[in-house]
C-alpha cells in the first residue's frame, strides 16, 4: 500500500468534511445524543472496520467519539484511510 502524497490527502480530506490531518494519521470527533448513541456509533463502526481488516483508533467520551486512522504498514496515511472515513461517515 502506497501513502498517499500531501496533494492527493488534501483533495481526499476535501470530501470528508470534519475529518482533519493530525499528523499520519486524520481524525474525526462526533458528537451524539447520548451515551447509549455513542456505544451504537462505536458498534457500526466496529463492523466496517472488520469488514475492511483497517481499524481505527476510538475514544468515547460520554457522548462523543473520537476516532483516528492511519496505516500501520504504510508508515502513513493511504487511500485505506480515506475509504474507512467515507464508509463511517455513510453509517450517520
């Protein structure tokens, strides 16, 4: 898997709105209603996470979830992340 350059991340990240570079990895914080709504959010994701073999970093805070996304392999950011944003971002 080939890291995607900082253009190619820019133009990625420019479809994702929320979603943001923080290094080699980009992140998301979603916010919901409460923290039962939460742990489904972190559920769905769980599921295509698995789907895909690519998971994500996830931190719930009572009624917000964080989520990070890099690959490990790469040593960075690769189309793989992207595809995992857009596919959670389809389960809200």
């Amino acid at each position: 898997m080939t890291k995607l350059s900082d253009t190619d991340l820019d133009t990625g990240l420019g479809r994702l709105p929320g979603w943001s570079r923080e290094g080699d990895t980009i992140a998301r914080t979603y916010e919901h209603a409460d923290f039962r709504v939460a742990l489904a959010f972190v559920r769905y994701v769980g599921e295509i996470a698995e789907a895909m073999g690519h998971h994500p970093d996830i931190d719930v805070r009572y009624n917000r979830v964080r989520l990070a996304v890099t690959t490990h392999d790469a040593g960075g950011l690769t189309d793989k992340d992207l595809e995992l944003a857009r596919r959670i971002d389809g389960v809200r």
